[in-house]
C-alpha cells in the first residue's frame, strides 16, 4: 500500500522499498521547508513549494495568495508581499496601514475607507476635510490672503549653521475681531522667519499656526523676533488646551542611525519628565505608544511608517523628525524651552556611550540635566525644567 494515499500499489516492485509510493504520490514535489513531499501544495512569493503543516507557519499574501516570511499590514487585518505592496497598494497617511484605494485630504494627505469616515466631503469639490464644511482650498478664497491653507509649503530658507536646524510650529488663538490685527502683527515681524498657516486644530477664522523656515538652535534664540509673542498676546491671541507646539529637527543633523537610535530612546525612556516639561500629556496627538517604542531601532534604520504621525516623535517626514509633545505657549522661555529641549537632546546623545549608560546612568533624566546645566546656551530650558520642577 503506498504511505502518502494509502492506494493499492501496481505489482511492479517499487523502486523505494522502505517507503513504497504509488505512482501518484511518487510525482509530487518536496516542501522546501521540512523536505517532505506536499501534498497540498502552497506556493511562496520566491516560486518555492511548502506544505500545508510548514505554510502554518509563513504568512498568505491576500493579493496573490501567495505565502511570505515578511509581508506588510493592511486594513483587512491581512499582509501583501513586498512585490503585491508596490504596485497594488498605498499607505493610509493616518493608520499607517496599506490599501488599495485611497480618499485625498485637503492636507494633500490620503486615507483609507476605514479612517475616511473622520472626514467630511468638502462642499465645494470632492476632498475630504476634517475642518467644517469647506475644505482649506475652498475656504481660503474667503481667508485672510496672508494666511496660507494647511497644505502651503514654501521653498525653505535655512537661518544660521548647520547641520542641525529646527522648524517651529506655533499653534495660536484669536478672537474673530482681533484676526486681521493678529495677521498684521505677525506678519510684520516674521516676514522671511516665517509663515501663517490654517491648521484643524484651530479652526478657520479663529487664528493661525506660525510656521518658522529652518533655523539652528543659536539662530533662533538670538534672532528670531521673540518680541511678536507679546504683541499679539497684548493684542488678544491666545492659547488653549487643544493647541500645540511642534518642533521639527533635520535628519541630517545626527551623526548616524546609532545617533537617532539613542536620541529617540532617551525621549521615550523619561516621558514622565519630558511630558511635565511640555506641560501637557496628549495621547491623541502625541502618543507614548509602547508598541512604537519598540520600533525604535526600526525607525533610526529609516522606517517611516507604521503608526501614524500622531506620536510623541513623528518619524512620517522624510526630512525631519517632528517632536509633538508640547503645549503651546505665547510665553518666549517656554517656547524656547521647547527649542532648546529637542536641540539639547540631540546633541546629548551624539555622544552618549554604553560606558556613559552603564556607569554614570546616561539613560536618566538627572544626568542630561546635569549635562545641561553645563552647556549655558540651553539656559532657557534649565529655567524652565526649574519652573517646572523637573531640574532634577
């Protein structure tokens, strides 16, 4: 009888006696994984042959059902191989995850069936939009002129010495009355510094995000026209629990993926300090997510996607890192502070070694203070860990 089927084998003696097959199951191919012979067969990605107990163990590709030890997440809850994902597939902007079709924000972002449902259609073209009824296109025509749409993104001009340079993202506040008066100001100190932006956090005719161009940490302190935050707090704007400070830091400036590495783990490491610093914990715009976390070394290899850019460092922009942990502020110590912090981190971990971590506890929050208390142009933090009694 033959050992795979068990059918009557011809009288012809078989050619394996210790393991008599009938002519059927003598044709069948070989699992590239246990060498047994399949029979179900699957199919891999590479052409190879698996059977269906060793298939368990790989992942089935829900495009060419094909079966991979890789494979990317979609919306369906399956995986796509790397050759299924580059040409069927398209990367939701808000879950991270892949589709095969996608929605367009007015942002310019696109958003898969499941996220969708978060927008409105705009009522004057076919975009989606998370700000009222128009989207920031088919609003602007009614908008300050002055005051550019979300998706605005000028060619940028770079302040100071590189090659670490920051971008701020002011988020403000002002009374409808006082919006004009607030643009004017604004406007006439920041002129080549920076912008004015829409931005749904905010909300249309209710203020605008400040945009700064590329500047180096020293630059900004020493040039940038701190004096506009007074004015236009004097003049009415203000700030409120849903709005933000993003600052953005160029990739280019850290030494290496072992650099980003060590910078995005002491972030993570000391949320407790870093949120009181910020002066705010948000999970909805700023997520400590732990499973994020733990892609750290996947992110300093230049991985970008996967979470979303709602986390405590957005890793989405190709150029830079964006630091979103921190409240806004009219107040210039605390958005300097903001500035100083993401500068001083980096340039704390350049040089941060396994000895430093392992014999002088360089993964903790007392040691980068202690290292800031000795580089004075950080004094704008240190003030401000002081008066947030995080200074130790």
């Amino acid at each position: 009888m033959c050992d795979l089927c068990a059918a009557q084998i011809p009288d012809d003696p078989p050619t394996d006696k210790r393991s008599p097959l009938c002519p059927g199951c003598a044709a069948l191919p070989f699992c590239d994984d246990c060498g047994e012979r399949a029979t179900e067969m699957r199919r891999t990605v590479d052409d190879g042959t698996l059977c269906t107990h060793c298939a368990a163990r790989w992942r089935e590709c829900e495009c060419c059902q094909r079966y991979t030890t890789d494979g990317a997440s979609t919306i369906n809850d399956g995986v796509v191989c790397d050759a299924c994902r580059d040409d069927h597939y398209w990367r939701c902007s808000d879950c991270g995850l892949l589709a095969r079709s996608l929605r367009t924000l007015d942002n310019g972002d696109e958003v898969c069936g499941d996220c969708e449902y978060q927008y409105r259609e705009c009522g004057g073209c076919d975009r989606l939009t998370s700000n009222g009824t128009y989207c920031a296109g088919c609003e602007s025509s009614q908008r300050n002129d002055r005051v550019y749409d979300y998706s605005y993104k000028p060619d940028p001009v770079f302040h100071g010495q590189g090659p670490v340079f920051l971008g701020l993202e002011l988020e403000v506040k002002t009374p409808g009355t006082a919006l004009e008066d607030c643009v004017d100001i604004a406007s006439s100190h920041l002129d080549t510094v920076a912008y004015l932006k829409e931005d749904g956090s905010i909300g249309y005719g209710g203020g605008f995000e400040i945009v700064t161009h590329p500047m180096s940490y020293a630059w900004a302190i020493a040039e940038f026209p701190w004096t506009v935050l007074r004015e236009l707090r004097i003049r009415g704007a203000y700030i409120d629990n849903h709005l933000g400070i993003h600052v953005h830091v160029s990739r280019d400036g850290f030494d290496s993926p072992a650099h980003v590495y060590r910078w995005m783990k002491f972030v993570y490491r000391n949320e407790t300090h870093a949120t009181r610093l910020a002066r705010r914990r948000s999970d909805d715009w700023a997520s400590f997510d732990p499973d994020a976390r733990a892609e750290i070394v996947n992110f300093a290899k230049g991985d970008r996607f996967g979470y979303g850019r709602y986390q405590a460092i957005n890793v989405c922009p190709k150029d830079t890192f964006e630091v979103r942990i921190f409240a806004s502020s009219l107040q210039p110590q605390q958005v300097q502070a903001a500035l100083a912090f993401v500068a001083a981190s980096v340039e704390y971990t350049r040089a941060l070694t396994s000895g430093d971590v392992a014999r002088r506890r360089g993964w903790e929050w007392t040691a980068f203070v202690t290292w800031v208390r000795h580089h004075p142009i950080y004094l704008p933090l240190l003030a401000e860990m002081e008066a947030l009694s995080c200074a130790s």
